[in-house]
C-alpha cells in the first residue's frame, strides 16, 4: 500500500473513529445553542404564567415541562452524531412549543391587565344625602351621562325622603372616567330636578365618603366630607 493511500486510510479512520467517540465541535454547538433556545422559551413562558390569574394553562405548560425534563440534562459528551440531527429537531419542536403557548398566554395575560385596569375605574362612594330642597322626594337616582347609566330608585319601595330629612347608607356606582354625573330626584308632584355633581377627590371620597346636600333647584347641590 503506498504512502499516500494509508495517509487517506489513516484519515478516514481517525474520522470514524472520532465520530464513534462523540460529537464534532459543530454539533456540540448545534446542541448547546438548541438547549439554551429552549431554556429560554421556558423561562419566558412560566414567566407569563406565573403573573396570569388563571390557571388554565397549567396542564399545557406541565405537560411541555415533562418533554423538557428529557432535554436539559443531556450529556453531551455521550451523544453520537448521528443522533443529532434528531435531537436538536426534537428540541426545536419543544421550543417552538413553549412560544406558541407564550404567545396564547400572554394575550390571555393582556386581556386581563386590561379588565384590572378598567375595573379599577369603578369605584364604589358612600354617602348620606340630605334633603334640604324643601320638596318631598319620591324619586332618587344617580345618573352617569358619561356612560348613560341610572341606578334604581335609592329610596326603599314606597318612601319618599321629605325635606329636612336624611337618606343614609347610600353606595354611588362611579366611573372614574366619567366627567357628567349627577343626582336626579323626582318630587311627590312628579318634577324631576337635576343635581350636577363634581367630585374633586374620588381617591379621598372612596376611602372616607363624603355628603351631598340637596338645596333647591335653583341652588342645587353641595358635596362635603363626612
């Protein structure tokens, strides 16, 4: 055999033989950068979920944490290059598992801040109203023109609030937003009169409540603390 075909011989099987023993340096690479690909959608996912009220997407993200188990603590060194190719697919598909449910559970997760935010903006005022209007009222209502809501009656069933007198206890539904709102009564003669109101500190009101004093149509109404 001549010199120059047992240096190829020689060639070939130092490759073969450094491929029985493990992986070239390209594959090493090639799986190391999947595994940290993968760790990270991982992270970023139970991230996501970890701030989501919900717990619906446990049972999804339990399930890709299982097939993940089998990747993280690959020995690397042991590995084979013929494996590899299917490895790192495998880690691929995981990955882009992880991101599919991130991308599901973080437009959960928007959905929700944006209900929390638009729930913060309605707050609850209580409040006694006095009737200083000289009329006997049959009739009152808080209405949001801003949102255009009444609420019901707040006089119990078949009461009127004479002058002079005072309706206790009472929870006004305000919408931090709303820039109209306003006491309607209706008196025992069937007038109705509207009470403008302009609530300068909700935060103070919501914490301490506040009064409202209802003078005559003309005059109209007066907020105070408690």
């Amino acid at each position: 055999m001549s010199k120059k075909l047992m240096l190829s011989f020689t060639t070939i099987l130092c490759v073969l033989l450094l491929s029985a023993c493990g992986l070239s340096d390209e594959n090493i690479a090639k799986v190391k950068e999947a595994q940290a690909a993968l760790t990270k959608e991982k992270e970023n996912a139970e991230d996501i979920y970890g701030k989501l009220t919900t717990d619906s997407f446990l049972d999804k993200l339990t399930e890709l944490s299982t097939k993940y188990d089998e990747y993280k603590d690959l020995e690397v060194e042991k590995l084979r290059n013929k494996h590899v190719e299917d490895i790192v697919s495998g880690m691929g598909e995981l990955t882009d598992s992880y991101k599919a449910l991130g991308d599901e559970m973080n437009t959960e997760l928007q959905a929700e801040e944006a209900a929390a935010t638009e729930n913060a903006k309605h707050v609850e005022i209580l409040c006694y109203i006095q009737n200083k209007s000289g009329l006997e009222l049959s009739s009152i209502i808080f209405r949001d023109n801003s949102q255009g809501t009444d609420t019901a009656n707040m006089l119990p069933e078949g009461h009127s609030l004479y002058s002079g007198r005072t309706l206790e206890g009472v929870v006004l539904p305000v919408n931090t937003d709303s820039s109209d709102i306003a006491i309607v009564v209706t008196d025992n003669v069937g007038n109705e009169t509207t009470y403008p109101l302009t609530i300068v500190d909700i935060a103070s009101a919501t914490e301490n409540g506040i009064s409202i004093t209802l003078g005559s149509p003309e005059d109209g109404a007066e907020i105070s603390n408690y």
